[in-house]
C-alpha cells in the first residue's frame, strides 16, 4: 500500500511560483544592468565593477550554506521557514532600489561603495528567501509527479520574469533622459514587482508545531553542509551536474551580448527573447515527458538537445547570420528541461535523505544547492571573458569604434556554442550517478504509510 498523498492544490501550486516572479527578475536584472551602471554612468574603471560583482557573488556563496541552517532551527523552533523569507521579501526591494540610487556627482570610489553595501544587503535579502524557497517543495508536495507538477509551474513563471525583467527594465531606463533617474525609476519599478512576488509567497509556507532548539554557530551551520554533501551521494551528482549547466547556460547569457553585437550586428533583445520564449512554451511539456519516461530520461533527453543545439551555432563562424535563432529557440526549449527536471528531483533527494537521517534539514539542502548555483552561473561569465581574453578581443571606452579580429568573433561564438555544449556533454557524465528512480521515491512513500 502506498501511503496518501497530500493534495497539491491549485493554490499551493500558484503561490508557490509566484514567488519566481521575484526570484527571475532578481536572476535576471543585476547581471543585466549592473556592471553597465556602474562603468557607463558612475565611471567606474571595468575591473573595478568586476570586483565589485565577484565580491557580492562570494558573499551569497559564504552565506546560503548558513541561512540555510538557520532555516532548518527556524522551521523547528517557530513550526514554520516563513519568517526569514517574509524578512527577504520585504528588506529586498527597499535595498535594491538604494543600489540604484547613487546621487550624481559623487565620486567614483563613493559610488564604488555605496553599491557595494547596498548590493551586499539586497543580496542577503534575496537568499532569506531563496533558500527556503528551494527547501519548500519537499514541505508542500508528496511523491515523485506531484514534485514534477509543482516545479514545472514554477519554471514557467520564471521564465515569464526572465523575459519581462529581461526585454522591459531597460526599456523603463532608456525612457528619462538622465542617466540616474532612469536607473532609479526602473529600480523602483522592478523592487516592487520583485517584493510583491515574493511576499505573496512567502504564506505559502507551511505552518507547523514548534519544538526547544539549541543555538547554532556558524561553523555548524557549515559542517551541517558538508555533513549532508558527505553522506548523500544523490545529492553530490546532482548538485555538480547543475553547477556546471550554470557554468554553461551562464556563460550563454552573458555572452549574447557579444554575439548580438560583433555576429549579427542587431541588439540583444531578439536573441534573447528566441532564447527565453520557447522555455516558457515548453516547460509543461517537459512535465509531460518525465511523467512518461521518468525525470532522469526527460533531463538527459534536454541536455542532449541542447548540446546539439549548441553545437550546431558554432557553424556562425563560417556563415554567420540570423538562421541562429532556429537553434537558439532549441536551446531555449530544452533550457526549461534542464531547469525544472533538477529542481523536482532536489525534494526527491531531501526526503530520501530524511528517511535515513531524519528529516528538518531541508534548509541545509537548500543552502548549499543555492550556493552551488550562484557558483556555476558566476563561473558561466569568468569563463567567457577568459575565452574572450584568448582569442584577442578588443575592450573599447564610451564612444570609441573598434574593429575586433577574426580571432576574436571566432572566440564569441566558441563560447556561445562549443565550450557550453562541451560542459554540458561533461554534467552528463556527473549525472550518470545519480541513482534514484521512481520506484525508489515511491518505496519511500510506501514505508511511511501509517
């Protein structure tokens, strides 16, 4: 007998990928704006805003492991993990907005400064609730589908955020005339949408009973990380098999820039909308094949397409033009594969993990899986400008008009098509040991029945 499933209501299920409205635009807007606003408009030197960026990308991985913990003693102690992500939702919009309000005139070390501090706290802001919101789906749905459905929902309305955030912030900047009151209108803009949506999701957590808890330092917040890594082998397969399609699918964005300018000569919001918009189409297709094959022939199936969809752009080398849109709408179906098939399967490995060992420490699971990520996607863009470096590309100032050498637009589409495919191919070999199937998640159900 298998044990009764909690129902998944409609409900649950759009409060919880409400939240995505929040976690896309937030993904999605500083990686697109940021480091343009800090060299563009408050005259930072590149490397300088490079620092910057790298230096609050280590914070949120120095910091997701520990929230994550704090999250497990949350959900003990108060019967709930929405407190901290209630928290987030609310300190993020007002500190996003500060990052982009640097008054003009100040200097650039000033300027420097003050979107560092302001970014560091919206970036704490975000992971208070990011990383319960990753350990909730084990909370909220029971069985191997339900995790399937729940996921899949929440994927469509990240990819909806990707492309509204994407496409329409830059749209709100470029409207005023000054350059500072564009970057702060779209900030206003945007941290509303981001809180609300994150706000709406935050009561989707479950309220539970409350128990005495001890304090926990930081350091056992991190030896809770590794413990987990050390003792679940599924979850050490699956974290570094989405680290490096981060690695991969990161260093696509950040290079479509490049492609769009020195390839295809045109901006970058075509190619990426033929990037996003068919991972919104197929993100319930997906949900439809793992219900059929199983979520682990569903991911290998779109990693497979996107590594030939990959691959097959690096022939803009010889015949450059706009036939890339075919394969990057490929890539972008098969994006939403990769995404929503790993994120289903992260509830599956924190209860098969809580079978054995217990259960409360999906928070611990959900840090050091957020961690994991922000790694891979930082990685996506050093590993682009390292190929960019190698292949001689030109840096240019303001105004200035360059010509970039063959070498160097052969290294833009390398690292638009070879390199990810390649990385991809490599996840694959990683996930090859991750060993848990249906039947397993569905023994588990089994030995829980009353």
């Amino acid at each position: 007998m298998t044990a009764p499933e909690r129902v998944l209501t409609r409900r649950t299920i759009a409060t919880y990928a409400i939240g995505s409205l929040g976690t896309g635009g937030f993904a999605t807007l500083p990686g697109l704006v940021l480091v343009f606003y800090l060299t563009d408009t408050l005259g930072i030197a590149a490397l300088g805003a490079g620092i910057l960026v790298t230096v609050a990308k280590i914070w949120d991985v120095i910091i997701d492991p520990v929230i994550g913990a704090h999250s497990d003693r949350s959900l003990a102690a108060r019967g709930s993990r929405r407190p901290f992500m209630v928290l987030g939702a609310i300190a993020l919009p007002v500190f996003f907005i500060l990052t982009f309000a640097v008054p003009a005139g100040i200097g650039p070390f000033a300027s420097g400064l003050w979107v560092l501090i302001a970014f560091l706290i919206t970036a704490t802001a975000f992971s208070l609730f990011q990383v319960p919101y990753i350990a909730l789906p084990a909370e909220l749905a029971d069985g191997y589908d339900q995790r399937t459905k729940l996921i899949s929902a929440r994927v469509v309305v990240l990819t909806i955020a990707i492309l509204l955030f994407g496409a329409g912030a830059p749209e709100i900047r470029d409207s005023f005339a000054d350059e500072h009151t564009g970057y702060l209108v779209m900030a206003i803009v945007a941290g509303v949408v981001i809180g609300l949506g994150l706000l709406i999701s935050s009561f989707v957590a479950p309220l539970g009973l409350t128990a005495e808890v001890g304090r926990v330092s930081i350091l056992d917040t991190y030896r809770a990380g590794i413990a987990a890594l050390k003792r679940s082998q599924p979850f050490r397969a699956l974290l570094f098999t989405f680290l490096l399609q981060g690695l991969a699918t990161g260093m696509m964005l950040a290079g479509a820039q490049y492609v769009a300018v020195w390839v295809l000569g045109t901006g970058v919001t075509i190619l990426f909308v033929a990037l996003i918009a068919p991972a919104v189409i197929f993100a319930p297709v997906w949900a439809l094949v793992a219900a059929r094959v199983g979520k682990e022939r569903a991911f290998r199936l779109a990693s497979l397409l996107f590594a030939v969809a990959a691959l097959l752009m690096v022939l803009q080398v010889w015949m450059p033009g706009e036939w890339i849109y075919a394969p990057v709408a490929l890539a972008g179906a098969a994006y939403a594969g990769m995404q929503s098939l790993p994120m289903s399967m992260l509830p599956d490995v924190i209860s098969h993990d809580a079978q054995a060992n217990g259960a409360g420490t999906a928070g611990t699971f959900g840090g050091v899986w957020t961690a994991g990520e922000t790694t891979g996607m930082a990685l996506g863009a050093t590993a682009l400008t390292v190929v960019l470096a190698a292949s001689g590309y030109l840096e240019s100032v303001g105004n200035q008009v360059v010509s970039q050498p063959p070498s160097a637009i052969a290294g833009i589409v390398l690292s638009f098509s070879v390199v990810p495919a390649v990385i991809v191919a490599a996840s694959l070999w990683s996930f090859s040991r991750y060993p848990l199937r249906k039947a397993d998640i569905d023994r588990l159900q089994e030995r829980t029945t009353p």
